[in-house]
C-alpha cells in the first residue's frame, strides 16, 4: 500500500499537477482514503497505477451512466465543481469494483501518444542522412502503431519566436509542439520501407474496444488529444504495417532478418521500458547486440536507464552515442533539440 500512496504522491505533483486538475484532486484524496488504496494493490506491479486506474475509470463511464460523468471534461460540456466529485468516485468504486479489478488484470497502460512524433520525426531524418539508406522502423510497445507513420503527418514547432514546419504539408493531421532546445533549421523528409510494431497486447483502431481504451487513456481536460487521435484513425489505417503480438526477445531476431542490409534498422520505444523488469532490460540489450553481428541498428529509445531520450548507433565492433535530448513531454507536447 506504501507504493501504492508514492506512486499517486508522485503521479500528482509530476505529472497531473499542471495537466489535469481532476486527476490531481482525485490523487490527493486517494491517498488518505484505505478503502481505495487496498484496492489498488490489485494492479500488477509492471502497470503505472494512476494511470491504469483513472483510464479504467473511463473505460467503463464509456459503458456505464454514472453521475460521476457529469464532474468530467470528457463527458460534460459544462462539468460539475471538482470539490464535490471525490464522494461520486468513491461510490463508482463501490458500484463497479469487480468490472474496475477485471480491467486492472487485462488492461495495460498503453497511451498511443502521437505528438512524441514532433521529436521522432527529426530523429529519423538525422539516421535517414547518416545511413543513405530508406528506414526500417520497429517500435516496441507499439499500443496502436500510431508512431510508425511520422512522415504521414505535418508539424508545427515552435522555437522562441519562430516556428518551424516540416513533414508532409498535405497532411489532414496537424501535431503542434516546442521545441526548446538547439534550433532545427531544417528537417528533410525520408522514406520508411518497413513499419512493424511488437506488443504484448497490440491495439487496432477498428476494434470499437480497443478505440474506446485508447480513448480512456487520454485525460478528462485534454479535448485536443481526443479529437487528434479521431483525425490520425482515418490515416493510420492507409498506411500499410505489420503489428504483432508477442514476446519482444523472440520476434525481434526474426523481424530483423526479414530485412536486408539496403534498409536501415531502426528500433524505438517511448515510455515503455519503464515497464520492463531489470532482467527483461539486459536480455533486450543482449537480443540487440546479437542482431548487430550482421547489421548494423539504431536504438532510440527513454526510461531504460533515465528519461532522456538516447539515439545510439550499434555494431557488432562498437556502440556510439549519436544524440542524448533531454527529458521531453509525456505528451510531446515539448522536447529539446541538441
């Protein structure tokens, strides 16, 4: 229970603080009430518990009328005062326990969010220039597969007072963000000749289920991120991929010789190896440097060791740091460029 109460102390003041007010008042009453708190220690220890427990929340507000909508941006227009909500989730607890346990044992916390692009898209077109070679992309903790497309969307980045654009301009789908760090002066597009996405649990947008989770996921005030992730549905299902369900450590060796040495590997994963144990880690580690015997890989990727986002360059002699940004929004909605 201890872990429980830091992971909403920490989730409230880092996280939903200047994010979600809800959340925010909602975490502070959870960690004073017992009741709640005993229930949560039913979330697997792999799984972020604020986050699995409010988009569970959602998830079944989507499937139940409860008054518990009317204090939610995300369901009411005009919502009710957050002083008055903690007594209206505590009885939703109540009513739904056992549907809010079984979506603790079967839901994980997989936010497919798609403004991380704003710093993947860059990225890309830095190793695309490195390799003179098209990009073979694999994301580990795909969710939805929504990363695999940054060149089918358009960017708007802000730098002081400029803004830069870059991606395709034709695009219906518009991804705003900041850049605070080195100024980009330009972004050259590239082309992806491979897309395929691994998860233990992969997301299709057509699913009205998994559509619906995807949309739990998002928090109550974001009404951006919501109608964004409405928008991307209609292009991500034009863009051909490969989405696979399974263990990471035996799909990634046969992914890899899939592809031949006129692509350019590239494996990535954004806020996901915090859900890795420590010997899960070292054996992805261990899988990487084996597929490098005979190619070389890109590994972009945060929260394997720290929250920076590393671009690193491996063979089979070497691994060479290309670029370290620091720590950038949960939400791309900033990063640093240097």
């Amino acid at each position: 229970m201890e872990h429980v109460i830091l992971s909403f102390q920490r989730f409230a003041e880092i996280e939903a603080k200047n994010s979600s007010s809800l959340y925010y008042f909602w975490c502070n009453h959870i960690i004073q009430d017992e009741e709640i708190l005993q229930l949560l220690t039913n979330i697997p220890a792999s799984q972020p518990k604020p986050n699995l427990f409010f988009a569970s929340l959602q998830f079944l507000l989507m499937k139940h009328d409860d008054v518990l909508k009317k204090y939610m941006p995300s369901f009411a227009t005009h919502p009710f005062a957050i002083e008055d909500s903690y007594s209206a989730l505590q009885q939703f607890v109540k009513t739904y326990r056992q549907e809010l346990l079984h979506c603790f044992q079967t839901k994980r916390v997989q936010t497919n969010e798609v403004r991380r692009s704003a710093y993947l898209y860059p990225i890309f077109s830095d190793i695309a220039k490195r390799a003179q070679k098209p990009l073979a992309l694999i994301e580990i903790g795909t969710s939805a597969g929504l990363l695999l497309n940054p060149d089918k969307y358009r960017y708007e980045v802000k730098q002081g007072d400029s803004v830069i654009h870059y991606g395709d301009p034709n695009s219906q789908v518009l991804l705003k963000s900041e850049n605070l760090g080195d100024v980009l002066t330009s972004c050259s597009n590239f082309q992806i000749s491979h897309r395929y996405g691994i998860d233990l649990n992969v997301l299709h947008l057509q699913n009205e289920e998994d559509y619906m989770w995807l949309q739990a996921l998002i928090w109550p005030e974001h009404k951006e991120r919501r109608a964004l992730l409405q928008r991307v549905k209609m292009i991500h299902t034009e863009v051909p991929k490969t989405l696979l369900k399974g263990d990471l450590l035996q799909l990634l060796p046969v992914i890899s010789q899939n592809i031949s040495n006129a692509h350019q590997i590239i494996i990535f994963h954004t806020h996901v190896a915090n859900q890795f144990s420590a010997q899960l880690k070292e054996n992805f580690q261990q899988t990487i440097m084996h597929i490098t015997k005979n190619k070389p890989i890109y590994h972009v990727y945060n929260n394997m060791y720290d929250e920076n986002i590393h671009v690193d360059y491996l063979t089979s002699q070497a691994t060479e740091q290309i670029r370290l940004l620091p720590k950038a929004g949960g939400h791309g909605e900033f990063f640093s460029w240097c």
